[in-house]
C-alpha cells in the first residue's frame, strides 16, 4: 500500500502571493473558471500542483462552469387593476371661531 504526501491546500491569500495576484483578482479568475478551486466548508482551497501547472502553462484550461439554459415561460398578460375610487370628500363641519366673542360689540 503506497501513501501519498501531498502539500496542503492553500487558502486565497496564499494562492494569491504565488500567482502574483491581488486576492480579489483570484475571486474573478474563480468565478471565471481560469482558475482550479476546490470548495471546502463555504472556504476555497487550491492545490499548489496545479497552480504550479498553470504558471507553467502545462494544466490544460479549466473549462468553465456550464451556464444555465435560460428557461423562456410565456405567461398571460396580467389584468389591469381598475382605478381605486375614493369616496367622495365629506364637507368639513363649518370652523369655529374661538376668539368670535371677543370681536363682539356691545
């Protein structure tokens, strides 16, 4: 039975530090698929064999992630709601003058 050593799976910044890259250009090349991620626990991890292998240009490129096959559903037009009537405005009770009696004469 052989057992292999292998180094352990670098995190971002570590993988950033041997590629030359700032850590969010690593993210973009991730999500663009240039680079080889293993997702661990919601962490990436990167193997550095095969960072090694890019840098020298003798990993093949990592094929991009399968986009989604846009799903086209053509729905009935929504109805047109009809305009909430408001209740016509009931007229105001007529304003009392407080200060009337002291305008008073006589």
């Amino acid at each position: 039975m052989t057992t292999e050593t292998r180094e352990p799976l670098w995190r971002v910044g570590e993988a950033a530090a041997f590629l030359g890259y700032k850590k969010g250009t690593v993210y973009k090349k991730v999500r663009a698929g240039e680079v080889p991620v293993r997702r661990i626990g919601g962490g990436l991890r990167f193997d550095p064999a095969e960072l090694a292998a890019i840098g020298r240009n003798e990993a093949p490129v990592p094929r991009p992630r399968a986009a989604a096959t846009p799903v086209v559903v053509e729905a009935a037009p929504l109805p047109v709601k009809a305009a909430a009537k408001r209740p016509p405005k009931q007229s105001r009770k007529p304003r009392v003058d407080r200060y009337a009696h002291l305008l008073r004469t006589g």
